[in-house]
C-alpha cells in the first residue's frame, strides 16, 4: 500500500462531504400511506369468504343428496387423510397459541 497524501482524518472526511443544493423533501422521493388500500384488502377477503362459504353450502348439499340417494361411498384413504390432516392442523393452532 503507497500513500500519496499526509491529510489528517478530520480533513479528509470535510473535504469528502459536499454541501446539499436544493431543499432534502425534493431529493428524496415521497412515501404514501393510504387506508384505501386497506379497506380493498378487506372488501375481497368478505367476497372471497362469502364465496368460500357458498361453495362450501353447494358441496355439502351434493354430499347430501348423495347419501339420501345411497350413492355416496367414501374412500377410505381419502377420509383418513383428511383426518389427519384436521389432526395436524389442529396441533399447529394449539403450539400457536399455546406457545
């Protein structure tokens, strides 16, 4: 390493810094804040529950008519799946808040 110049620390960093033309607001760019964004998260969450809920109700009556009409046959794997899954989902919850 070769050093060209004997400038003192202090003198370096005040010759580095160079004055600010213009006011800072106008250099730097503008942050938004908005709850209108807010409130467009919240209305789709309510249409998207209101669907899942619909779909949910139309699902189930097939269920049901199927097994008044005595075609509904289950497979077994498929229902112990989903029990498990309901287990697994419930002992996820129950860490949460727990601990």
């Amino acid at each position: 390493m070769v050093v060209s110049s004997a400038a003192s620390v202090g003198e370096v960093c005040v010759a580095a810094v160079k004055p600010q033309t213009g006011s800072i607001a106008s250099q730097c760019p503008s942050d938004c804040v908005s709850t209108a964004d807010a409130e467009r998260a919240a209305d789709m969450a309510r249409a998207v529950q209101a669907r899942v809920g619909m779909l949910r109700v139309v699902r189930l009556a097939r269920v049901e008519h199927a097994i008044r009409a005595g075609t509904y046959q289950p497979s077994a794997s498929v229902v112990a799946s989903r029990i498990l899954d309901a287990a697994e989902i419930d002992a996820h919850l129950h860490a949460t808040l727990v601990g």
